[in-house]
C-alpha cells in the first residue's frame, strides 16, 4: 500500500524498517472541536514525518495527512477539521462526518482541551456513537496545571470506557504514551464499553427497545441492542434505513412512538436535537463535576446554574439542605393529607349505611358494607397523603435537584458498596416499588444492580405510608405525627444502606464500579410533567384499590366471617363476636402463626394484619379495621380504628410493628418484578429469607428495648 501524504513505499500494509522488519500501518483519525491544538499535537507527535497538506475531495476545505515512525510502528494520520458536531451543516462539520462514517481508519484521537472539558466532552460523546476504537487526548494538560485544574484520568477513562491521555503538545509531555496507547488499542480485540447513562426517561425506553430487538433476535452490524435502540431512538437516519425493509418495523413502530412521547414529555419538546444537544449536555456536566477539580475557583462569569450548584451540592451544607426538604415535605403529607381525610371517611361511612339499608340479606350486606366498601376505603382514605407524597417526589426530580443529590451522596454511597447512581432508584422507591425495581435497569453493573434490588424494600413505598400515618397519629398525636413519619423513612434507608455493605461484604464480593449521571439544568417545575408523573402513580393506587384490594378485602371478609360458630350464650354482645372471629378461618391462621410474631409483642390479629399486606400494603390497614372494628370498648363514642388500637396494642408493640413493616418482603406485585429484574425465583427465596429475618431481628429488638 502507498501512503499518500508522503508517498512511501509498503508491500502488505508494511514498510520496510532500517533491520528488515515489517511494519503494520495503523491509520488514524484526528477529531477534535476548534481551537483544541490538534496541530500542534499532529507536530508534536510526527516529529521528522513528513506532512502533505491539501484538501478533501470536491470541498475547499482543508487537511494535513502525514506519515511516520514511532517505535518500529507505522502511523497514518488524518487530522480532520475542527468541529463542534459531526452532526452540523457547516462545510467543516459535514467532511468530518462524512469521513468518520464512510472512510476506512483504525482509531480515532479525540483531542479535547484540558481547561474547557464540558464543552469539549460533548463532541465526545457523538464520536463515541459510532463505535469505533477511540483514544481521548487531554491536550494542555500544562495550562490545565498552572490554572489549578486537577483531572482524575482513571475515573474518565473507567466511565467514557476507552483510554484517557494528558499530554501537551507544547511542551510533548504525554505524547509517546498516547502513540503506544493508540498502537495498543489499535491491535486490541477488547471492545470499548462505556458507561455513561443517560436521564431516567430515556434510559428507561433505550431498555425497553433494547428488550425489544433480544426478543426478536434482531441485530445490525456489531451493535449491541443498547447502541442500536439509543441510535433508533435519536433518529439515526442509518438505523431507520436499515430497519425501514425489515418485517420488525411493523411491530417496532408503535413501540417507537410511545418511548418517544414519554421521551417528549419529560423534556417538554418535541425537538429530537434539542433533546440530544440536553442530555450530552447534561452527561458532559455529570462527567465533568465527579472528575474535575478545581483548587482556584474562578469567580467571574458563573452562570445560575453553578451559582445554585455551589449551594445546593455543598460538600458541607449539601445534604442537610437536602434532609431538611425531605422533612418538610413529610410534615405536608401528614398535616395536609388530614384535612380531607375526614371527608372521605364520612363519605365511605354514609355510603356505606345507604347500601347497607337497601340489602335485607345479613351475609350479603356484611360483604358488600364491612368488606367491600369498609376494605377499599380503609385505602382510599389515605389517597391524599400518597398525592403529595408523589407530588413532592415530582417536584424535586422535574426541576433537576435529585441527579444533584444523587452526585452529592456518591462518595457516601461508595462507603457501603453502592454508586450514586443507586441513589434514583432508592428513591423511587418512596413512591412505588415496582417502578423502583425497573429503575435499577440503569446500573449497568450486575453486582450493583441486584445489591440495590434487595435494599429497595427498606425504602418504604407510598403504600406503607397508610400504615405510618395509622400509627404514627395514635401513638404519637398529630403534632409529632409528621416528624414520626420522617424518621421512619429516613431509618429506613440508612438501614438499607448498611445492609447493602453487608451484603456486599459477605454475598457480592468486589469492587463496586464507575458511572457517572447525567446532570441536567435546573428547570421550573412543569405543572404537565408533574400531572403526568403524579396522575399516573395515583391513578395506579387507585387501580389497584379497585381490583386487587378489592378481592383482597372480599377475602379477608370471607375468613373472617366463616365458618360460622355458635358463641357461648354467657358472653356479651362484643365478646360474642370477638369470640366468632378468633374461630375463624382468619382467627385460626393468626393463631397459629402467633407463636412466631409473639416474642415481638403482636397478637394473632397484627399476625394476621402483616401476612395479609405480604398480597399489598395498603391491605394492612383494611385487615386491621376489621380485626379491631369489634371489641369490648366498642361503642357509639369509641369506633374508630385508632382509638381500637390505642386500647389493644402496647407502644413497644406497636414501634415494633411499624419496624416490621419498614423492613419485610414488599407486596406481590412488587415481588413478581423483583424476580424478573433479578433473574429468577430463587432470588425472591432469598430476598423473603433475608428481609423477614432482618425485620425479625429489629422488630424484636426495638419491642424488648421499649418494653
């Protein structure tokens, strides 16, 4: 092959050397934004080889090919013309393209400017698309030096997925390790694997259409489905030529549509570039705050992002800031979730009297009153808590402020073997668990992902928020109710923490690895996306209270109700019936199962409470309201649940009982999910193994302490 730029000889993509020895050509690619000292680093690197500069074909502009020697290796460069996106319309931004996409290279040098990562970074991110061999040079790392800027080159290239070099072209510091880097990388057969993820959203739907194509065993070219759903989903006019003729596309379609109406709606645009141009941006700033330090903070041109940055991810005021919302935002869940709840308790209450009224069969009105309409609305009551709750969550994650706090408490994640990546899915898992469980798609890392699938239980879902309200309002009054329910949660999740170090310690040995999120601008919050966000949660607590609860308080009636036993004739009216529930199928399973539950101060009736919420959380309330709804201190002043509750079960028991719940097996539809996530049954035995004896363990500790 002839070299073009210099015209040397070689037979075989060889040259021959001074000792007779065959030299293999490695063609190379210089890529890099403008003003980036791509040049000078081509001199720096060529030494005596000898340059032809000219232009590309049928375009006016220019290009510098050049040939030459390093350690018995032959280099062919191409240093392309600075660019901002191989994406654009310029002159310069269409030869780069159209060279990196149809040319033959073997590595392409990213040149990026020490001093000006972020910016640098997103040109970075649309090379590392086109999945070829590729080498970062950290050009200036000199000026870098002299302005302060500290760059962890081993964080960069275990997150980007592909070497990191500083080097300086003026002074040629670096300059032989990156020709021995791009010569090693060149004969490597090990692909390039990067980590960076984008927002949730996104994320989300790259791995819903990844799914899609393994299913269908669908592949194009060397693609792994992650590149090929985020290219499908971006608009990659290569991809959709490809898929255009193929039967898939008949299913894919409407798949396509729906991610990218989610996808929509999360960034408020329908802009395809706009929307890309946001999330590399966003990495970019994500990969540049966990990499980059700067000893000398400039103090002149920051922009309002980084002004609320430096208050909001203070190292020292950080994340009190970010307690302090949580708490506030508990404090609102209780003391405004109470005021409608009155409400919606006497109309469940009035509702039920009217349809009771109208059904002369005492067994069919019992059903339909006590455990159809009492069940559901045990439920429905604690509606407006889970709203704000949701809303809350909504807020802080629409307006960019939890990607902060997940970057904020990644150095104290990694103290017990998590990423701060974990921290999104976790707090998912405040509103719903099942969505959380699919959340943990991110984590790239199996042993990441599967820690953090059996800590996700700790975080109490917006279903056992009913039964804290419950109890946190009997034992603790309303004026202490919302700090109760705070500490319950935040108990929970430092709990989840230390578990995840055990777990990593003793089950999942190793080290945890890099990622890095993306970091997005602050936004206003928007009342669509949080309408979207919160319509669907409640909508879904709702769902569920109609079908699933709904079967569930009909069981729960049935066996409580049958079989039916003859009280003995001395006993009272309550006593009477108190004596036919304890007889019942429910009375009997309690019962037998109270010798386990016992040594942490529960009756057979908070027994039967806990199992039945193992189907759905919100269950637990509804089995207690009939359980407790008959007794010897009923009377026409003295039904309410909290006032059974307060007279029949002891503070060490009831600490004990909310400690239980904080800890054990999330409900089925949760469980289902976290066997599917987790890749198999066997792991649900081990997850209801691990959590029913971690809550054991706790709830007989906290009840004996107390006691």
């Amino acid at each position: 092959m002839a070299c073009q730029s210099c015209n040397c000889s070689t037979e075989g993509d060889t040259k021959q050397g001074k000792d007779g020895a065959g030299l293999e050509a490695i063609r190379v690619v210089l890529a890099g934004q403008p003003n980036v000292g791509k040049s000078m680093l081509v001199n720096a690197m060529s030494g005596s080889g000898r340059m032809k500069v000219g232009n590309f074909s049928g375009v006016t502009v220019e290009k510098t090919e050049i040939c030459f020697e390093h350690h018995c290796h032959q280099f062919e460069m191409v240093d392309l013309p600075g660019t901002y996106s191989i994406n654009g319309f310029s002159k310069e931004e269409k030869v780069a393209h159209d060279y990196l996409m149809h040319e033959s290279y073997d590595v392409i040098i990213n040149v990026l400017d020490a001093t000006h990562m972020q910016r640098n970074l997103l040109l970075t991110l649309e090379l590392l698309k086109l999945n070829k061999k590729m080498v970062l040079a950290l050009n200036m790392a000199d000026e870098a030096a002299k302005e302060g800027i500290e760059i962890d080159v081993n964080q960069i290239e275990a997150v980007i997925g592909v070497p990191v070099i500083l080097v300086s072209a003026s002074t040629g510091e670096g300059v032989d390790a990156l020709l021995d880097r791009v010569h090693e990388v060149a004969d490597s057969r090990r692909r390039q694997h990067s980590r960076i993820l984008y927002s949730d959203p996104v994320e989300e739907e790259i791995d819903r259409v990844a799914h899609f194509f393994d299913e269908r065993g669908y592949s194009y070219r060397d693609l792994s489905s992650r590149e090929l759903a985020m290219r499908t989903l971006m608009g990659d006019p290569v991809i959709y030529a490809a898929l255009h003729d193929h039967p898939i596309m008949i299913e894919l379609q409407p798949l396509i549509a729906a991610s990218l109406e989610h996808i929509y709606t999360h960034h408020e645009s329908k802009n395809m570039d706009e929307i890309k141009a946001n999330e590399y941006t966003a990495v970019a700033r994500g990969i540049r705050l966990e990499t980059v330090h700067c000893k000398r903070e400039k103090r002149r041109g920051k922009s309002l992002t980084k002004r609320i940055d430096d208050i909001l991810i203070n190292k020292y005021f950080g994340i009190p800031i970010f307690l302090f919302f949580m708490w506030a935002l508990f404090q609102l869940t209780f003391t405004l979730g109470a005021l409608p709840m009155d409400w919606i308790d006497a109309g469940f209450t009035a509702f039920g009297d009217a349809v009771g009224s109208m059904i002369s069969h005492e067994g069919l009105r019992s059903l339909i009153v006590d455990g159809i309409i009492a069940g559901v609305g045990a439920v429905v009551l604690f509606l407006p808590n889970i709203i704000i709750l949701y809303i809350g969550i909504a807020l802080l994650e629409t307006t960019g402020y939890m990607s902060r706090v997940a970057f904020l408490l990644d150095g104290f994640f990694h103290k017990f073997g998590l990423h701060g990546k974990s921290f999104i899915p976790l707090v998912t898992g405040f509103g719903c668990t099942v969505p959380a469980y699919m959340a943990t798609r991110t984590l790239k890392s199996e042993k990441d992902r599967l820690i953090t699938l059996f800590i996700l239980g700790f975080m109490s879902c917006g279903a056992r928020l009913p039964i804290y309200v419950l109890f946190a309002g009997a034992f603790f009054g309303p004026d202490q109710a919302g700090n109760v329910i705070f500490a319950i949660y935040i108990a929970g999740a430092l709990l989840g923490l230390v578990m995840a170090k055990v777990l990593r310690v003793v089950v999942f040995k190793g080290e945890d690895e890099p990622f890095v999120m993306e970091m997005p601008k602050y936004r206003l919050p928007s009342f669509k996306l949080i309408w979207h966000t919160v319509y669907q949660q409640a909508s879904g607590y709702l769902k569920k209270a109609g079908t699933f609860i709904l079967v569930a308080s009909m069981l729960i009636w049935f066996a409580s109700t049958y079989p039916k036993v003859d009280a003995p004739s001395e006993l009272g009216v309550n006593q009477a019936k108190l004596y036919e529930l304890e007889h019942s199928y429910l009375g009997q399973i309690g019962h037998a199962t109270e010798p386990f539950f016992a040594p942490l101060g529960f009756d057979w009736r908070m027994a039967v409470a806990l199992e039945a919420g193992l189907a759905a959380k919100e269950v637990v309330v509804s089995t207690l309201g009939v359980l407790y709804a008959i007794g010897d201190e009923v009377d026409a002043e003295s039904s309410s649940l909290i006032t059974q509750l307060k007279a029949n079960v002891s503070f060490a028991s009831a600490i004990a009982f909310i400690v239980f719940v904080m800890i054990y097996l999330p409900c089925l539809a949760a469980s289902m999910v976290f066997a599917r996530e987790a890749g198999g049954y066997k792991y649900l035995l081990y997850l209801f193994l691990f959590t029913t004896a971690t809550a054991w363990i706790f709830a007989f500790a906290a009840y004996h302490l107390l006691n």
